[in-house]
C-alpha cells in the first residue's frame, strides 16, 4: 500500500462505526502537509517544463542537458518515497 492508504488504515482501524468521519478527518489532516508539499514541486516542474520564454526555455534545456541523471530523479524518487 501506499502512504495515503496506510494512515488511511491507521485512522479507520483505530475508529468504530460511529467514529468514522472522524478518523476520515484526522486522515485528511495527518495527509495534508505532505501531500501539499508534493502538488507543490509538481506545479513549479510544470511550470518549469511548459514556459514558453524562449530564453528561460533555452536555460532549462541547458540545464538538464548537463545536470546528473541522479540529480534529475532523486527528487522524484523521494517524491514516491513519502513517509507516512
């Protein structure tokens, strides 16, 4: 299972019936900060991959021709790496 699905677990497990929107509200709350974090990075990629400034277009295009292969993917490898 993934992060989400794991506090996900977490929270259900530990309410009855009658506490679910509970646990779902503490499961929203513990989920919010990490997974903001990671809208976040996406948003400036996209942004960073879409513009259409020809000279920022030119420098990024610069840029990941010389940057590491590791560079590049450590960021999205800690990305599917999220700690609960």
């Amino acid at each position: 299972m993934g992060a989400g699905a794991d506090v996900l677990n977490d929270e259900l497990s530990r309410a009855d019936a009658r506490h679910v929107s509970g646990a779902l509200a503490l499961y929203e709350k513990r989920r919010r900060k990490p997974v903001s974090g990671l809208q976040g990075g996406s948003r400036a990629m996209f942004r960073v991959a879409t513009t259409r400034r020809t000279a920022l277009a030119a420098a990024r295009d610069a840029a990941f021709r010389v940057a590491p292969e590791g560079m590049l993917l450590g960021g999205i490898e800690r990305s599917m790496e999220c700690p609960i």
